[in-house]
C-alpha cells in the first residue's frame, strides 16, 4: 500500500515535471509535437511511455 502511494507521488511528481518542461518550451514559441520531438516523445500523448523516457532522461 505504502508503495503505491510512493509510486503514485512519483509519477504526479514526473507529470507535473514534464508539464513545466512543456510550458518553459511554449515560451520559447515550440508546439506540442515539436516539444514531444525535442523530448523523444510520441506525439500522441502515451503517458506511460512518456514518463518512462522522461526517467532515462533525469538519470
């Protein structure tokens, strides 16, 4: 139980990251899909495999 919460504070926690990522790149004037790009992310949105690429990149 303790554990899933733990893994659930880390995944909001990489969401969030990736949210701010996101907003910083829009500031620069990049698009969505152009971010994913940038990011090696699918332009559809996989939440999952997002946040799995986004670990390796942290790392």
């Amino acid at each position: 139980m303790e554990e899933q919460l733990d893994r659930n504070r880390e995944q909001h926690e990489l969401e969030r990251r990736i949210e701010e990522l996101r907003r910083e790149l829009r500031v620069r004037g990049l698009h969505d899909d152009e971010i994913s790009r940038k990011l090696g992310l699918p332009q559809t949105g996989m939440r999952i495999y997002r946040i799995i690429v986004f670990r390796r990149t942290l790392s």
